[in-house]
C-alpha cells in the first residue's frame, strides 16, 4: 500500500487514543447511570449474559493453550 511503516503506525496511535478517550469519557459520564438502569430493569438476564460470556472465553483459552502446548509437546 506505498505507506510508510512509521506513519501508518502514527495514524494506528492517534485513532485508537481518540477512540478510547472518548469511550473512556461517555463510560466516566455515563457508565454508573447506565449500569444501574439495566441492572434495575434486566438484573437476572444480564448477569447470566455476562458469566456465559466469561465463562466461554475462559474455555476458549484453555482450549488455545493446551494446543499450543499439545503442539510444543509433540514437535
């Protein structure tokens, strides 16, 4: 793509610190407020959402590291 390495890299950098400042300022002005609704509003639903959500990527995990070592073990 004729773009330099350092400029793409600049670019990557500038995007992403605009982009999670401005998530981290709509979660500082918003998060507590929007937190409470919904836990108020879909408490059980939500809850169990979020632990299957954890609970798969924690199995996921597992699952890549014990290829990653099955793999080490066997090459």
């Amino acid at each position: 793509m004729q773009y330099s390495v350092g400029k793409f890299l600049a670019a990557l950098t500038l995007g992403r610190i605009a982009r999670y400042s401005l998530l981290a300022f709509v979660a500082a002005h918003y998060g507590r407020q929007l937190l409470t609704t919904v836990m108020s509003q879909l408490g059980q639903p939500v809850l169990i959402v979020v632990v299957g959500l954890i609970a798969a990527a924690i199995t996921a995990l597992i699952f890549v590291l014990a290829r990653k070592y099955h793999k080490r073990v066997h090459s």
